[in-house]
C-alpha cells in the first residue's frame, strides 16, 4: 500500500511538472542554448525550411530567434503576425530565407523587440504598418533586399529608431521626408543604391545622424549644405562614386573621419582638409597626382591612407605641421622614390604604422626611420629590396611587426639575424615570398634562427613546416637547381651546399668591373632613368614656375628690343663708297658714253687711249645709294636730237691709289 501511495504521488508530480512547462520545447532542426547574458536562444540555420514556421514548437520564452541557413540550402518562409506569443523577443532574425514581404503587423505587441534583421532576403516594398506596435526597435536591417521604393513616413512609427540600413537595394532616390520621425536616429547606411545626389533636405528629420553611409551611390558631388544640414556628423563613407574632390568638410563641425576610397580625386586644394577635428582620411585607389601648398594646413589627422595613386612625391610646403600627430601612414603602391620621403617620414615622430609595399623600393636608407622610435609596424612587402639596414632597426626600438615578404632577398646577413634575435619587441618578421639561394654563405647565418626552438619572433618556425608543409609560412628555396622547392626550414645545416661562383667571366672589352645595376620595378612602379627624368623635371617645374615665367617674360621682351633696335639701324644704314664727282656737263657725257660702249654690239673699235694718271679732286664727295640711283635714271644728251637713257646698273671703276 505505501509503495502504491508513493508511485501515486510520483504520478502527480509528474502531471505537474507537465503541465508547468512551457507550451513550447526546442524544434528538432533548431538548437536552443543560453548566450552569455543568460538568454533562452532558438537558432534554425541548417536551412531548408519552408512554411509553416514551426514557431509553436518554440519555446515561449525565447528571447532570441535566429532563422538563416547556409549556402546552397535556402530557406523559402513568409512572414505575418506569427509570433504573438513569444513577447518576450529581444532580438528577430530572418536571413537568407527568400522573404517576399513583410506582413501588416507582422511585429504587433513585440514592446521588448529592440533588433530586427531582414537582410538577405527579397523584400522588393516597405508600407508603414510593417513596423507598427514594435515601439521600442532600435535596430532595422533591410539591407541586402529588392526594395525599389520606400514611401515618405513609411519609419514613423518607430520613432527610437537608431540604426537603420537599406544598403544593397534598388532605390533609385531618397524620397522627401523618408527620415520623418526619426530624430534619435544615429546611423544610416543607404550604400550600393544608384541614388546619384544626396539633397540636403532629406536630412532635415533626423539632426542626430552621427554616421551616413553612402558608398557606391553614383555621387559626382557633395554640396557643403548638406554637410551643415548634418551638425552631429561623425563618419561620412563616400567610397566607390566618382567624386573628383574632397567634399567641404570645413562646414563640418564634429567630422573625424571621412572614407573616400575609389573615386575620382586628383589632387588636393589649399586648406581642403582644415576646420574640423578630422582624424582619419582615407583616399586609396584614386587619381591623387599632386598636393596643393598647404592641403594639409590645420589639419588633426591621425590616420592617413594614399594606397595606389600616381603620388610621385609629399611636397613639403603641402604637409605644413599636417604630419605631425599622424600615427598611420600608408603610401603603398604609389610610384614615389623613397628618397623622396627622407625629409617628410622624420617629421611623423608619432608614427605608429608605415606601409610602404609595393613601391619598387630597391634600397632603404638607413636614415628613413632616424625619428621614428615609436614606431610598430612597418610593411616593406612587395618590393625589390635584397638587404635590409641594421640602422633602421635600431632606429625604431619600439618595433612589433616587421614585413619584408614577396622580395627579392636571397639570405639574411648575420648581423641582420643578430638584430632579430636580440630586439625585445619584435615578435613577427614576415619573409615568405623571397627567392632563397640554400647555399651556405646565404642562409646559414638564419638555419639557426629558423630552427631554435626558443626563437618566437617570427612566424616561421620550424615546426609551421612539418605540421603545414603547404603553408605560406613555409619557406622554400629557389636554388641551387637541385635544392629548388625545398622547405627551407626543414634543411639540415651540414648538407647545404657551399656557394660556387658560376657566373660567367665578365668581358675585358666592356670594361674592368661588372655593374650591379637594380631590377626595374615591379609592373607600373618602374624607376628607370627616363621616369625619373620625367619626374625631376616635374619636380622643377612645379617648384619654380613663378622664376621660370618671370625668366620667360624677361627674354622675350629683351628679343623684341633687339629686333626694334636692329630695324631702326637698318632704316638708316647706307653702302658708302668712294667715286669722282664729274664736274661739268662733259664729264657726264664722257661716262655715259663709255657705259654705251660697252653695251653696243661687237665690232671695229677704236685704238685705246693712253693712260693717264690718277689726280685728286679736291671736288670728290661720296654719293649715296639714292644718289647713284638717281644719276643713273636721269637721262643725258648725248647728241642734238637725241636722247639716251642711261641704264639702271652703273659701273664704277676706282684707280688704283697712287
């Protein structure tokens, strides 16, 4: 009878406890664990779920539900007012599952929801009564979806709203009033939409924006009232539109960083970057040629990115005290000589981070880095260097990371080595990529550095090698022939062979001593002498433009002078010569007569006179060119009744001089 009272008892504790438990337990496909707030989570992303959501089967108290599913495996579900009984939902999210639409009142009565995420899906339509009754949703996530239109006011009903994006969607505008109701909104993210302009009068609703982003909108400009409109702004994101210049972040107050990576910028204007505290400004992968004088006046940057422009140099007169406070420098490939930077990365003495990769670097001075102590990261990577200067090392005590990969290194001395192994710092020295030469006068000095065990300041060991042979960690050798692929690291130090000088003997005829010229360049980033011809005369021209005008003007006007003085001499320049005036009528007839005779025909002519000497005149005067020219078109007689004129030559015949 007791066991009976007691199996009882257990009967009805049982029925109890069943009927105590929630409606719902955990669905077979989904998992149901606590997060590390101590939250009930339901989380269904195996995929391959279609209508009806098995939200019954869901526990009741479930404060987060994720529904997504992997590639390839889809979900196909639609969503209404299905989760009325599950009010205690903090967070929603429905990803990846090919949602149409969102259902009227789909989220009604959900006063905890404060995170929603629709994203992935394809939703192509918003109506206002989408979001009504959660009131206190904070976060909406509509991006990744087919929305082609959005209605004005469609958000009022969510008015603490602080997050909201509708990135990656059809959008072709911002309607008028589309924020309306969202003045405690914070951050927007209206990117990858063909919006093309940004009117500053859709912003006027929500004053508290503190991030937008809009990259790849199609943007050609960005008006400086819109950036008025915007007086809390923080974070401006243009990247990927075709802006051909720095937007006015004068008219900004608060902007710290602005991203305008992949447009069409060529250059910076004079005071572009002064007025806000703005901290970080990134300009990779544009067509940045050139730096007005003070671009960079006034300016607080911290962090500044010029990756991949056609930066042949960093005028000094464009930097001013620009420089100064910036911890991030990255200048990767652009086609800049590193002794171009020699006098402006000393002037960055709070430099924490330097990429310098893919420059076509051959040799880095040893004076570079003479004040950049509290430097920690440098990436030399994808360079032609083959050495590195132990000064540089000494230079930045304060060195973390150390990248020389993908160059053209054959060994590393030992003094190099030495530095390596005896730095405090440095924990990681990049060097893969590097054509090894496994011979002995090469590698031997770093066989002992790779393979101690104790050795952690590289990500080289040898144990990467023989758990991960494939690694890109694992360094191979690239000669002699018969060592080619091999793992350097995994080399035993006594097989590798001695260097043997192959090199064929170098011809008497082209002189005593082979030159050890440099490798171009990689790709675009060729330093031949031609280029650097090119650049140096940019350089000139550019520096001294004013004095080359000014020279220019000063030559020409002196030319001009010259000419108008040549032509005054000439007018008044004449051909003197010496002749005997005739002193009378006779005279004249006599030379006249003579000129006839040599200008008659041949035949008999008469016996030549004797000679006389030559007596001066004390009548001689010296005739012009006009004066001559005269007498010769005059006409004489010669004969009573007869005219002749005399010919236009006249032949003037001196004596000889007693």
């Amino acid at each position: 009878m007791r066991l009976l009272c007691v199996a009882a008892a257990a009967c009805v504790a049982a029925a109890a406890c069943v009927a105590a438990a929630p409606p719902g337990s955990c669905p077979r496909m989904c998992f149901c664990p606590l997060d590390l707030r101590g939250r009930r989570q339901v989380i269904c992303n195996t995929g391959g779920l279609v209508d009806p959501l098995p939200v019954l089967d869901m526990p009741s108290d479930a404060e987060v539900l994720e529904i997504g599913s992997p590639p390839g495996r889809p979900n196909t579900i639609t969503l209404g007012p299905i989760f009325k009984e599950h009010r205690r939902l903090e967070m929603l999210s429905v990803t990846g599952s090919g949602v149409p639409a969102l259902g009227a009142h789909s989220f009604w009565g959900l006063r905890r929801l404060h995170t929603l995420n629709v994203s992935h899906n394809a939703i192509t339509a918003i109506i206002d009564t989408n979001f009504r009754g959660a009131d206190n949703l904070h976060t909406l996530d509509l991006s990744h979806n087919q929305v082609e239109s959005v209605p004005s006011a469609v958000f009022r009903h969510i008015r603490n709203l602080r997050y909201l994006s509708l990135a990656n969607n059809r959008l072709p505008e911002m309607v008028p009033r589309l924020l309306y109701g969202l003045s405690l909104l914070e951050t927007l993210d209206i990117s990858h939409n063909a919006l093309g302009i940004l009117p500053h009068d859709r912003f006027i609703d929500s004053p508290n924006l503190r991030e937008v982003r809009c990259s790849a909108c199609g943007l050609q400009t960005v008006s400086a009232k819109l950036l008025e409109a915007l007086p809390e702004l923080r974070l401006l994101d243009l990247r990927q539109n075709r802006l051909t210049e720095v937007p006015p972040v004068a008219a900004s107050r608060h902007l710290s960083t602005l991203h305008l990576d992949e447009n069409h910028v060529s250059t910076l204007v004079t005071n572009g970057l002064s007025g806000p505290p703005l901290a970080t400004l990134t300009l990779a992968n544009n067509r940045l040629a050139s730096m007005n004088p003070l671009a960079m006046a006034n300016s607080s940057l911290k962090h500044l990115d010029l990756a991949y422009n056609r930066l042949t140099r960093l005028r000094s007169d464009a930097l001013s005290d620009g420089f100064t406070r910036l911890r991030h420098l990255r200048l990767t490939g652009n086609p800049m000589r590193v002794d171009k930077l020699v006098h402006v990365i000393p002037r960055t003495r709070q430099l924490r981070h330097l990429e310098l990769a893919e420059m076509g670097i051959t040799q880095l001075p040893g004076d570079l880095l003479r004040q950049s102590r509290h430097l920690k990261s440098l990436n030399m990577s994808g360079n032609y260097l083959s050495e590195f200067p132990v000064s540089a090392l000494f230079a930045t005590p304060h060195l973390t990371i150390l990248d020389l990969s993908h160059n053209n290194f054959r060994g590393l001395e030992r003094d190099l080595v030495t530095a390596f192994t005896t730095m405090a710092s440095l924990e990681k020295v990049w060097m893969q990529g590097n054509p090894w030469q496994c011979q002995r006068c090469h590698v031997a000095p770093m066989l002992d550095w790779l393979k101690d065990p104790h050795a952690s300041r590289h990500p080289h060991a040898e144990s990467v090698c023989r758990i991960m042979p494939m690694s890109p960690r694992c360094l191979r050798c690239s000669g002699p022939p018969e060592l080619a692929g091999k793992e350097l690291q995994l080399l035993d130090k006594a097989h590798v062979p001695e260097c043997v000088d192959d090199a064929p003997a170098w011809p008497a005829w082209l002189g005593d001593k082979q030159s050890d010229e440099r490798r171009p360049p990689r790709d675009h980033l060729s330093t031949d002498s031609s280029k650097d011809m090119t650049e140096s005369l940019d350089i000139f021209f550019g520096d001294h433009m004013a004095l080359i005008v000014g020279v220019g003007c000063g030559l020409v006007l002196a030319l001009l002078l010259v000419i108008v003085a040549a032509l005054l001499l000439a007018r008044r320049h004449s051909a003197l010569y010496y002749t005997n005036e005739p002193a009378d009528q006779d005279s004249s007839q006599k030379l006249m007569s003579r000129n006839n005779n040599d200008n008659s025909p041949p035949g008999p002519r008469s016996p030549p006179r004797a000679s006389t000497p030559y007596t001066p005149r004390s009548g001689a005067s010296i005739a012009t060119i006009e004066e001559v020219d005269s007498i010769a078109g005059s006409t004489i007689d010669l004969q009573v009744g007869k005219e002749l004129r005399a010919p236009r030559i006249v032949r003037l015949a001196a004596s000889p001089l007693p």
